[in-house]
C-alpha cells in the first residue's frame, strides 16, 4: 500500500490553495491518498514568533487522522513555504513549548517546497534559529528529505511588476534584493544541508499569480514528486 501524503501549506494560506494539487497526487500514477491540514489564513496571521504551538498540534492531529484512517505506519510529509519550517519541527524529538511531537516516528520522507531554512525574516526569524540549532540540515538519517527551490524571477528595484515584488520579497526578509528565486523567496535560501536540493527552472511559489507554474500546479508536481 502506498503510504499517505499529508501537506502543510505556507503562512496565509488556507486548505483550499492545496486543492488542485491534492487531485494531482490521487490520480494516477500517483494514487495517493493526501490529507491536507487544516490551518486557516485567520489562523496563520494570529501566530508570533516563535510560537508556532497551534500549527504543530494541527500537523499532529492530522498525520495521526491519516495513519488511523489508512492504517500506514508512516506517512509522506510536503511543506510548502513556512510550512516547511513548520514540518521540520514536528519532527523533532526534543520539547517544544513543552510539548515533544517527535513526528520523525510517523514521517519516511520531507519534502519542502520554496521553503527558506536560512531567513532574516523578523516575524519567524527566532522559530526558524530554534530549528536550525536543534536539528541542523536533512537532521533525521532514517528520513528522505529534499528541499525543492525555484529559479524564475531576479529581483530589480526598478522593472516589472513580478520583478519589483520580488525585489522587495527578497530584500525584506533576505537582506539583498538583487537576487533570483521563486519571486517570493530566493534560490539560495531554500538549501538544505544533507538534503536533496533541486532547483527547478521556471517555478514560482504560490497559486495565487502562477497557477500553472508553482511547485504545486500538475505540470511541475512530476518534476518533485516520485511517482
């Protein structure tokens, strides 16, 4: 049996940005079952630095929904954006906020998407130090990890739109504006050490501007994802 996927979407997102590619991975030849967890964008915005706590007990509650319903005795784990900061911390074994998820039980493969796991950013800059500090790169040897990045837009403080967006994207949270990602978060950002990088040409980040060429959109789903 194929084990089940289970997804955590980026900051303000809502389950519904996860739909279509839900599909995706349930058709063939996929034929995945895929749970997508439940955080609301008046969920996202509530959260502060570093207090991540009502996210992590909503990625628990659904993998554990998704091994009691498939009866699987792990599961494939997909971040995309802040939720791949987010996964990278269910997995730890070592209290947070007092509680300990130690997912790293439940999960066989991480994969993140257009996720930074070096940032600057001021609102989950502390969040992100806790995770890099207590479990450093592809952490969990029993896992497969692979960080998948996007290489579409150079930023330019004067150009078009998409590239102004960019430019300011990665100024603000990254510190340089003159850089090439995904048009939200740069290339470089998005490496992950002992994992297996993978820069994909064209991708961009979310499905709201680029609904057929974001890292969840059918057409580039094949280019991560192993069937």
């Amino acid at each position: 049996m194929s084990r089940p996927v289970v997804i955590v979407g980026g900051w303000l997102s809502s389950p519904a940005d996860y739909a279509r590619m839900a599909r995706t991975l349930a058709a063939p030849p996929h034929k995945r079952i895929v749970y997508i967890t439940d955080i609301s964008r008046a969920e996202w915005a509530g959260l502060r630095d570093p207090h991540f706590t009502p996210v992590l007990d909503l990625v628990a509650r659904t993998v554990a929904l998704a091994l009691r319903e498939t009866g699987a005795d792990r599961i494939d784990l997909i971040g995309h954006s802040a939720g791949g900061r987010v996964t990278r911390a269910y997995l730890g074994h070592l209290p947070y906020a007092g509680i300990i998820y130690d997912g790293q039980r439940y999960v066989a493969s991480l994969t993140t998407l257009g996720t930074a796991h070096e940032t600057y950013e001021i609102w989950v800059k502390e969040f992100a130090h806790q995770i890099n500090h207590h479990y450093p790169g592809a952490f969990y040897k029993h896992i497969a990890y692979r960080s998948v990045a996007g290489e579409s837009v150079r930023g330019h403080r004067f150009g078009g739109i998409e590239e102004m967006v960019a430019y300011r994207s990665y100024q603000t949270a990254f510190g340089d504006g003159h850089q090439i990602g995904d048009g939200i978060i740069p290339t470089s950002s998005c490496y992950l050490r002992g994992a297996d990088n993978l820069v994909l040409k064209g991708a961009r980040h979310a499905p709201y501007n680029a609904p057929t060429m974001w890292y969840g959109a059918s057409d580039v789903i094949p280019l991560w994802f192993d069937a």
